[in-house]
C-alpha cells in the first residue's frame, strides 16, 4: 500500500518513484495469479531430460474458485431500493447505461483474481456519467498517512506504441480530487514528463477501489502450491504410464538368438525384428523373458492425489460440485449447509464490496443534483444482495405461507429471492386487489333503485 502526506505536492519524481516501485513488487504478482485463472499453471515449465517423459497437465482450480466464488456472489447482480420514485427512475437510468450487471460481475471478479479492482468515473462528450471496470494491474492507489486513510489520489498506468516508428510510451494520469494530471514518458530509466491537466468535474477522487478482503488476497492466493502439488502429481502419474509403455524387454539366457549372426540386410537381428512385428519371441530351453516395470503403489498415489483435490477446495471454501453428496432432491436448508464456506466467503466480499459501491452512488448523486438542481441523498439508498444460488421454491413458498398474518407483506416478499423488485410488487399487488375489489362490488348494486329507474323511464 503507498502512503503519502496529506497535500503532497505532486511532481514528475514523486510520480516516478510510485510508478516504478509498484512495477517492481506488484505487477510480477498480479502477472502471478492472472496466470493462474487463464490455467498457465507453473506445471508448464517444467524441464526434464528430453530422454524421459515430460507430461505437463495443468488444471483450472483458479479458474472455476474465481467462477463459481463470483457467480454465488454477484450472479444476481444486488438491487437498489429508492423511496423517491424520481430519483430511482434517474439513478437507474445512468446505471442501465452503463450495464451495471456486467461491470459489477467483472469487478467481482477481478476481486476474485487479484485481491483488488477499480472502476473510473468520468464525463462523456454529452456531460453523461459513465464508468468502467479497471484490472489490478492498471491502477495504483495512494493514500493518506492519516487515521482514515482516505484516498489522497490514485495513478492509471498504462503503454503505447507508435507502429511507424516502434516506439513505446509510457503514460501515467493521476486523479485527484479536483483534476487529473498526465504524464508520459518514453524511457523507463527516466522521470515522467507533465503534459495536460484538467479538472475532472467530481467532488472526489473519481476511482472507486473494491477490495476482496482485508488482506487484499485473491480467493485462490493461498493455495496455488496444493494446485501445483496437484499438477506435478497428475503430470508423475501420466509419465509413469508412459515409461510403462516404453518398458525394458528383459531376455534371459537367449543372446545367441537374439544377438547372434542370424541378421537381414540392415544387420538387425532376425529374432528382434520377428519380436517387433510379429509379438513371437522364440527362446532357448532355459531362455526367459520378462518386462522391466517400476513398480507403484497405487493406492497411495490416488490417496495422495485425492486429499490434495479435497484440500483445495476446502480451504478454497468453494464446493467441488462433482461431489456425490450434491446428487439428489437437496432440502433449501441442506443446500446452504453445503455451501456454508462459499455463504462465509460472499459475506466477507458483501462487506467489502458495499462501501466502494456506496462511494459510487455518491458520486454519480452529485452529478444529478447539479444537472437536475436537487437535492438527493445517496444515503437513502438501501443495497441489498442476492445469491445466486438453486432454492428449493417450494419450501420457500411454504415459509412465505405459514408467515402470512405474523409478518408484513413486504418483508415476506423480501425473503422470497425470485422477487426482484419487492416495492414493484406490492404495487401490482394493490393493483390487483383493487380491480378485485371494483369486480366485487358488482354483485352489490341496489337494485331496488334500478327498477325505480325503469319504471320512470
């Protein structure tokens, strides 16, 4: 984490030196573990003598943690619950347009990947909020020294290249809280250079960084040694049944036949060449043949392979779906038994997630206020999460009945996950119970009156 004085002053050096170090200690290690998720495991650079086997099997663990951790949390996107009908309709649509389900299911997981992601708020040409989703790799966040650690300003890095003359530049725009200030550079061993600045219209630092944890860890950090032990493990077990299709022909007490005189034009032995073709060896009396194996213990190879998989996904917290314990008509509650690690897992990024969300809010609130000349509060928003997960509909039907009449409507609906939008839904319902009730009232029309009606008619 970089750290600097309130009101630092910004320069070219101080720029430099954070540009440099974070190359230095942080980029091998997001390079590390993107490696990792897109399966270039270290299994793929192993080396063995070139006369021996060299199976390379590399598997996805990090792949389908980072899948499924980010599809049990985010998969259902979250829902956003607005009192003031104006400010829902307005909020919603800057959040539409910028596809916030797929932004928020990328920066989950990026999350996921590397411990930390960012998104960029900006202004397009027709003043409009946009924002987008940023990689570990491509922001450097400094903060305070202070108690808070508040976001001082964060650094965007970035590289190109100029086809004519295959030149690369190297470009750093740093976001305060007024402005963003650009610098390039085409030399790695020298300071950048200011080129532009201009201010950038938010009342904050315009990045929002979502952490995974506290520790800013990826999900599958922890445990690529128990994947590469899995990998060299499956890769021995592939070489092995390789040497053994490449076994030693031992003969015993036959050399006379096997390597005598008896050999064809290409001076190779007779018998050797009938044993190639023809799968015949023919011995002497007392001639023996047998093949020379290594011998393994199998059992203990598929113990030890066995516990590596289960520890992987055990301290992983993400459930081996291939398990046979998932097979079957599962209870709601037996299903969150078994996903109790990923339930702690997405609890742990809720916490994270939610106030860098909140900070979004607020800034794109700000952006409204001053283009509609209101006065909302990002405040009076409430963020609720969905998991996506399979539920017995059922069962939670059954709960939503019994419940009827101890709790309100509203909160009953809320516990119900295939309801999006519970306020919506109570105005359907009362809608409903509305023309129900004008249907009724047919039947109670005083008839008396209209004979009176008729008669005078």
């Amino acid at each position: 984490m970089f750290k600097v004085e309130k009101e630092t002053e910004l320069t070219a050096t101080l720029i430099t030196k954070i540009v440099d170090k974070f190359r230095a200690n942080e980029l091998a290690r997001f390079e590390h573990l993107n490696a990792y998720y897109n399966v270039k495991n270290n299994i793929l650079n192993r080396k063995i003598p070139s006369e021996k086997p060299n199976n390379r099997l590399a598997h996805g663990f990090a792949k389908y943690i980072t899948n499924m951790a980010t599809s049990f949390f985010m998969g259902s996107g979250l829902r956003l619950e607005i009192e003031d009908l104006e400010y829902k309709e307005r909020l919603t649509d800057v959040l539409t347009r910028n596809n916030l389900s797929d932004v928020n299911f990328e920066v989950a997981k990026e999350m996921s990947k590397c411990g930390i992601s960012f998104e960029l708020l900006y202004m397009d040409e027709q003043s409009e909020v946009r924002f987008k989703k940023f990689a570990a790799h491509e922001i450097i966040p400094v903060y305070s020294t202070a108690v808070t650690e508040f976001l001082e300003f964060a650094i965007r890095i970035w590289e190109s290249d100029d086809l004519s003359t295959d030149k690369k530049t190297y470009h750093a725009a740093v976001y305060t809280t007024k402005e963003i200030i650009e610098y390039t550079r085409t030399d790695l061993n020298k300071d950048f250079e200011e080129k532009d600045r201009e201010p950038h219209n938010f009342n904050d630092v315009p990045i929002v960084i979502y952490r995974n944890n506290e520790e800013q860890k990826s999900d599958y950090e922890d445990i690529i040694t128990l994947i590469d032990a899995y990998d060299k493990a499956q890769s021995d077990t592939a070489n092995d049944f390789e040497y053994f299709t490449d076994a030693y022909l031992v003969v015993v007490g036959a050399d006379e036949i096997v390597n005598g005189n008896d050999k064809d034009e290409k001076g190779e032995s007779k018998a050797l060449k009938t044993l190639k073709q023809e799968r015949i060896l023919c011995l002497e009396e007392k001639g023996q043949a047998q093949w020379l194996i290594k011998q393994i213990n199998d059992t203990a190879v598929e113990n030890y392979k066995n516990r590596l998989y289960e520890n992987i996904f055990f301290y992983a917290q993400v459930p081996a779906l291939t398990d046979e314990s998932f097979s079957g008509n599962l209870s709601g509650v037996a299903i969150r038994y078994k996903l109790i690690g990923l339930e702690q897992l997405a609890a742990i990024k809720e916490n994270k997630f939610l106030p860098a969300f909140l900070k979004k809010l607020r800034l794109i609130t700000d952006q409204l206020n001053a283009k509609f000349n209101r006065s909302y509060d990002a405040h009076d928003i409430s963020v609720l999460f969905d998991r996506n997960m399979t539920d017995n509909v059922k069962e939670l039907a059954d709960i939503a009945y019994t419940l009827n009449g101890i709790m309100s409507r509203e909160t009953i609906l809320s516990l119900l996950p295939f309801v999006d939008d519970v306020q919506d839904e109570m105005e359907k319902i009362r809608n409903e119970q509305v023309k129900t009730d004008d249907y009724d009232n047919i039947g109670n029309i005083d008839m008396d009156k209209v004979d009176e009606y008729v008669t005078n008619s």
